[in-house]
C-alpha cells in the first residue's frame, strides 16, 4: 500500500510503501490517527524494506492512504 504524507514548508511529499496486509495497514491508521488526535508529537512508520520514517506531528499537511500495488494503473484509457 502506498502512503504519502505532506509536510508543510515544503514542496516534496513522504512517500512510503508499507506492506498490504491487514496488519500492517491497520497499524499505519491506528498510528496516523493517533498521532493526528495529539496522543503523540511524532508519527513514526515503517516501509516494506524496513526502514523508519519520523514526522513532526505539528507539521503533517495531509496523509493519503493509496491503492495496493497491483492496482495501479498506466497509460491512457479504460
């Protein structure tokens, strides 16, 4: 699944590729969430090659939740 979050102040989004499983997509929401309900000062995730991103909490835009790999789609047309 792909997840990007923007960071006010600049021009370039996180761009992160968590693992499409259940679990993991529902600990990337619970911790998105909590975060944006000021439970936490940084929101802290993990991509699928296990690298670790922090985020100012104070300084998310915006957090997109996209398709899963597989869905996506190039090119012109239906």
């Amino acid at each position: 699944m792909d997840l990007r979050i923007g960071v006010t102040h600049s021009a370039r989004d996180i761009s992160l590729e968590i693992d499409n499983d259940e679990k993991s997509r529902n600990a990337a929401h619970k911790a998105v969430e909590e975060a944006l309900a000021g439970k936490v000062e940084v929101l802290w995730l993990k991509d699928k090659r296990g690298r670790e991103v922090a985020v100012p909490v104070a300084k998310i835009a915006f957090v997109e939740f996209g398709a899963p790999d597989g869905e996506r789609r190039l090119g012109f047309g239906a």
